[in-house]
C-alpha cells in the first residue's frame, strides 16, 4: 500500500500527463466531425451561414456548408433530419410553423424558452436569442407620423376612425393572410383598413410605395427594414399584439453533445447581431457584395472568437420588448 505523503506527487503525475491526452482526443473530435451549416436561399440566411462557417473555422472546428436549402421550412427540415447540424432560425416562425401552435406570446424570453424547451425532444438545441427581431410592424414616413401626431397603433386607429378611413395599407402576401396581418389589427385596435385599400407587395415595394404616397402606412416584419430608416417610424403595438420573434442559432443536440465548447463562440455571435448591424449586412448582400467577403469584413470588426465568454441566457429585463413611441423615434432618427 502505497503511503499517503507519497500518493499526492503521484497523483499530480498522472493527472500532468493525462492532460496532454484527454486534450489531444478533444482536438481530435473537432478534427474528425464537421460541423455542417445548413443555408437557405434569402440574402439573410447567406450572410448569417457564411457568418457562421467562418467563425467555426477560425476557433478551430471543421465546418462544412450545405447551400441553397430553400426558404426557412427547408433549412428546417435539412436540421430535423440531419442533413445540417448548425443553422440560424426564429422563435416566432419555428413557435407557428415548426411546432404548430396559434397562440400567439409577446415576450421574448416566454417564448424563446418555451420553443428550447419543446424543441428539445426533437433533438435540437437553441443558443441564446440575438436582439434581432422579426415580429410584425407598423411603419409610416416619419413626416406625416410627426405632423398628425400618431406614435402607437391605438393612435393610428383613432386617426382612421375620425379623420382618415381610406388610409392604404401595403404588406406582404404572407402577412396579409396570417392570423397576425390586417385582420389582427381591426379586431385588437379597430384599425379597419377597407379591401380595396390593402395592397399585397414584396418588401421591398412597400418601402418605396411609402415615399410615394402610393402606400400610407406598412405591415412587414422587422427584419425586412433596411438599416437607414431615417425617414420611417415604426408604431408602438401598445397592445402587444404582434407576438415576439426572435434570431437565434440552432443545432442538433447530439453535435453539442459531443462537443459543447462550441456553445461560447455562438453565444458571443448572437450578441454581437443586431436588429441595424444585421439589415446592413444584408443590404450589402442585396447589393451584389459576396456573403462570404461581408461575413469576413464583419468577423474582423467584431472578434467573437478569441477569449471566448460564455454569455447568460437573456432574462425577461433584459430582452428585447415592444417598441416604445420614444423608442421608434430615436431609431428613426439614427443617421
């Protein structure tokens, strides 16, 4: 029997030299398994896959991309069935579409947590949410805002009912027939906006049509405003009636599971993304810039992968809520 002085040394003998093991079969584990980024087809879903693939090369994991998935159902289902094992999504679509729930949540974190934790039967795993959102919004030219004094959708229904009722409204087809489009707006806030007077166009027509004057207001998502909105104000839903969506990376459990050092690196990304710094980017996509040259220019301005800390999961106080008239002003007036 080994004496117990004498088993101390010993002891930190063994753990020195299993150290440089147990490491070496870690490295090896990165080394022999790719990570592989599933990416759709929308400038938003480039930008953010390139964003991904280069970060994981540069700390150091094997990272492979599978392109041109589709729209986001397709990115879904190349996760679910293990055709991609890292791929970026939003709470509110995966909440409605993914996991077939029509009640809608306005808090953020609600429903971040709810989707992690539905979601993790299925075998994937969400990392914490970006200040990125995708809900719904109203938005008008900031002039006409000012000069009628509307800063919330209650102000905007009170306008219609009393001096305006042949306002037009543009939106996408998608939102016109969701449960959250012009239909949700003349039953919560009694904004009833005429058939005739709501017309269906991309996002990228309605914003034009605002400066016109062919549109008075629009109904899209938040993630489809460009990062220079000076001339726009987005309406407070001071009912919360548009439910809360929010970015987020998310991979299969199983990838994490073998290697969860990964986590950090994605937890620092969706940090560093928000709602003004990710719609540049895609602007910068939409107007011919490769993804993997924008994904590069962004990872050398903002480094998420050296010191790697890992960062909480958002808590209620500190997500990101419905925007207020104050709110709205201030990003309206951002140069």
């Amino acid at each position: 029997m080994i004496p117990r002085r004498e088993l101390a040394p010993l002891l930190l003998v063994i753990a020195a030299l299993a150290g440089p093991l147990l490491q070496g079969c870690h490295t090896s584990t990165r080394e022999e398994h790719a990570i592989v980024v599933g990416i759709g087809d929308s400038a938003e879903q480039q930008v953010l896959g390139e964003i991904a693939l280069q970060m994981l090369h540069r700390a150091g994991f094997r990272s492979e991309a599978r392109r041109n998935l589709g729209d986001a159902w397709s990115v879904r289902r190349a996760l679910e069935g293990g055709r991609a094992d890292l791929a970026w999504d939003y709470t509110g679509r995966v909440w409605e579409a993914s996991l077939g729930h029509d009640q809608p949540i306005a808090s953020a974190a609600e429903l971040y947590r709810r989707v992690r934790d539905e979601d993790a039967l299925n075998g994937l795993q969400w990392v914490d949410y970006a200040p990125v959102q995708a809900r719904h919004a109203l938005v008008v030219p900031e002039a006409w805002a000012a000069s009628e004094r509307v800063r919330s959708l209650s102000d905007l229904a009170y306008h219609m009912q009393n001096l305006s009722p042949d306002l037009v409204l543009c939106t996408t087809p998608e939102i016109a027939d969701s449960v959250h489009g012009p239909a949700s707006l003349a039953r919560v806030y009694h904004a009833q906006f005429k058939a005739p007077n709501i017309r269906q166009v991309t996002a990228a027509e309605a914003l034009p049509a605002l400066s016109t004057g062919a549109c008075h207001c629009a109904l899209l998502r938040l993630n489809e405003l460009p990062a220079d909105t000076v001339d726009l104000r987005v309406l407070w839903d001071d009912k919360d009636l548009m439910p809360a969506s929010n970015l987020a990376p998310v991979m299969r459990s199983q990838i994490l599971h073998n290697d969860p050092t990964v986590i950090p690196y994605l937890r620092r990304l969706s940090a560093a993304l928000d709602q003004k710094t990710l719609a540049g980017l895609v602007a910068e996509v939409i107007a011919g810039k490769s993804p993997a040259r924008v994904a590069r220019q962004f990872l050398r301005t903002v480094d998420v992968v050296s010191t790697p800390t890992p960062t909480p999961t958002p808590r209620p106080s500190s997500t990101p809520t419905a925007i207020t008239p104050q709110e709205a002003s201030k990003e309206t007036d951002a140069p």
